[in-house]
C-alpha cells in the first residue's frame, strides 16, 4: 500500500515542472478553441520557492506564429487586455495565470488543436533560463473570457501598454 502511494505521489509531483533557483511550473493548459479561431489562451500557476525573485520575460511555441505574455484589466467596466514585458514571480511566493488574469496569449495557431492534444511552450526568464513544458488542451468550461471568438490579427500590439508586472 505504502509503495502505491509514493508511486502515486510521484507521478502527480511529475505533473509540475521545476527549473533551477527554485522555480516550478504547476498545472499547465490551453483552452481548447474552435478550429477557426485566430487565438488561444494558456494558463499555469509559477510558483518561486527560491529566496530571490524572478522574472518571466516571454513565452515561444512553435504551433502559433506569434505569443505574448497578457494581463486582463477590468477598465471602466471593460477587460482590456495589456502586454506584459515581463511577470514578477515573488521570492517564496505564485503568480496564477488563469482566465480574466494573467495569461499566455497564443495568436496565429498554425493548426486545430482539440481537447487532449499536448502544445510545447517554453517559458523563459530575465536571467536567460528557460524551462519546457507540455500544455495539455483542454475543454473550455472554465469560466472567464473566452479569447477564440477575439480577432487579434487587428490588434495593434505595438501600441498597447507594457507593464513591468
């Protein structure tokens, strides 16, 4: 019994990805869109159990033509979306990226994807580290904005604001 649950215990520690300083990346995944859409959205939880902070910097996969590091703000009673040019992870602390927060936003997919495909996406961070990852993609119904309806091939990038965290 003992040797089941270490196996268990295990394989769901295998679920979260680590880098060196203490940087761990926990539940990954993509919202699954319809295959027309021009953009899809990924969330994790990066966790620091390093004493120092560090910085997430950027995001590549190479099934979309184009990936960006977003926050959605509420404005005026309006989510916005805002490019980040980098994400604060606090020492001993979490960021979440998750629906109507941060995100990965992944424009210009260069194929379907449906529940249950597996994206490669690899993080990386201000001091030149990266880490690679397997996004599963998953059925929507988690709640927030639903970025496969948004059309982001008319979205002005370079004129939105950056924000340091």
């Amino acid at each position: 019994m003992l040797k089941s649950v270490m196996g268990l215990a295990l394989l769901l520690f295998s679920v979260a990805a680590q880098a060196g300083m203490g940087v761990m990346v926990e539940n990954p995944w993509i919202r699954e869109a319809p295959p027309t859409a021009k953009a899809m959205a990924g969330y994790m939880v990066v966790r620091n159990h390093g004493s120092q902070g560090r910085a997430l910097v950027a995001a590549e996969c190479p099934a979309f033509g184009e990936v960006m590091l977003h926050r959605t703000i509420m404005e005026g009673g309006m989510a916005k979306m805002v490019h980040q040019m980098k994400i604060e992870i606090p020492a001993g602390g979490a960021v979440t990226f998750e629906p109507n927060g941060y995100h990965i936003m992944l424009m210009q997919p260069k194929h379907a994807l449906r529940a249950g495909d597996e994206v490669p996406v690899t993080l990386k961070f201000a001091d030149g580290e990266t880490m690679a990852l397997s996004f599963p993609v998953k059925a929507g119904g988690m709640g927030g904005m639903d970025h496969s309806g948004m059309d982001h091939s008319a979205m002005d990038h370079g004129s939105m604001q950056h924000m340091s965290h």
